[in-house]
C-alpha cells in the first residue's frame, strides 16, 4: 500500500527536520530515518497500531517525541500529522 503525505504533514516534517539540524547537526537525518522506519512499519501493518481518534491511527515515535496520525484508506495510507507530542495536543482534528 503507498504512503501519501497532506501537504501540512510533509511541511511538519520538513520543519522537524530542519529545526533538529539547526539544533545539532545530523539530528534532522537522524529524525528523518525515525519517520521513516515507522512508516514502513506503518505499511507493513497498518491496524496494528492504537486508534487516536476516530478512524485516525497514531504511531509514537520511539527517540523523538512525536506521533505519525494516518488514516487507512482503500488504496493508501494517508499521513495527516508529523504531530510534536507536547504542544497543541488536537491541533489536526479538523484536517480529515
């Protein structure tokens, strides 16, 4: 099943990024290979993971305190949020 970002989801993400690079150099690359082994297990099972709300699924991020929230839908996975876990907890409700 293919991964599809919201435009603000990519745009959390680049941000994350970036400010993890401007913190510590290689942190950004660090944070970015964090997504992307939970998206991959995202991919690989896709229910396995706890339901925030609604339909919406979350994966916590084991070495940074963020939380992929995705929805499965029949031809992909949608990513909503790269959510930080301390600020502005329900910010992205009202993107679906």
């Amino acid at each position: 099943m293919k991964v599809v970002f919201t435009r603000l989801a990519r745009l959390e993400l680049e941000e994350a990024v970036a400010y993890y690079d401007m913190e510590v150099e290689g942190l950004g690359s660090r944070f970015q290979t964090e997504v992307k082994r939970g998206l991959n297990r995202i991919k690989e099972h896709p229910s396995a993971w706890a339901v925030e709300r609604g339909e919406i699924r979350k994966y916590l991020l084991h070495k940074f305190p963020y939380k992929i929230l995705y929805s499965v839908e029949s031809d992909a996975i949608i990513i909503i949020a790269i959510a930080h876990l301390h600020r502005r907890p329900d910010y992205w409700i009202d993107r679906k």
